[in-house]
C-alpha cells in the first residue's frame, strides 16, 4: 500500500500545480479584463493617513507631516476632509464617505496620529 501511494504522489504533484498555475493565469486574466477604471481595494485608513503624513494629497490641500498634526489638531483636517481628499485623487470611491466604519476608523487614525507627534 505505501509503495502505491509513494508512486502515485508525484503525479499528483505535477497535476496539483499544473492546476494552480492554471488557475492563477485565469484569475489575472479575469481581473485585467473586469477592472480597466474601478477602485477594486479601498486603502486601509491608517495607509490613508500614512500616506497624507507622506505628502501624498498635497494637491489636494492636505499639508504634510508636522504641518498636518497642526491641521488636525486645530481642526482643518478631519476625517471627511482627508477621505475627500482621497476621493479626488482618485483613490477612493465617491462611495467612502457613506461608510460610517471606514469613517469612524479614519477619524481614531486621525487621532492616533495627532496625539503621538
């Protein structure tokens, strides 16, 4: 019995990853094909933030790294502002803002950030 199973496990190997292999080239193929424009992935909201501490949306109005502690701090910058910001530099769906939870998670990032520069 084990001599049977020992000859069989190399086949089974080659069939298993010449069917992963398969389909992973399947599923780029789909998601090339269904997604030309589309923001498919939101940005976690403490990348969000990172990203707005980075400078990122400075085209958007959003100061970067001490300049926007000062800003959130003094309430130039919230969580809808920041999110806005996203949305215009095509980042975010429009949709984003209607979302209470990725709201409420920008906003604690918001604080994270403010309170521990």
């Amino acid at each position: 019995m084990k001599k049977l199973i020992l000859s069989c496990l190399p086949a089974l190997l080659i069939s298993t990853t010449t069917v992963v292999l398969d389909a992973k080239s399947e599923v780029k193929t789909l998601s090339m094909a269904t997604i030309p424009n589309r923001v498919e992935e939101r940005i976690s909201p403490y990348n969000l933030t990172s990203l707005a501490y980075q400078g990122y949306y400075s085209g958007e109005g959003i100061a970067s790294a001490g300049a926007l502690i000062q800003d959130i701090n003094s309430g130039k910058i919230n969580e809808v502002k920041l999110i806005q910001a996203a949305i215009d530099a095509h980042q975010l769906a429009p949709e984003t803002l209607n979302d209470d939870s990725y709201v409420q998670s920008v906003r604690t990032q918001l604080f994270f950030l403010s309170s521990t520069h």
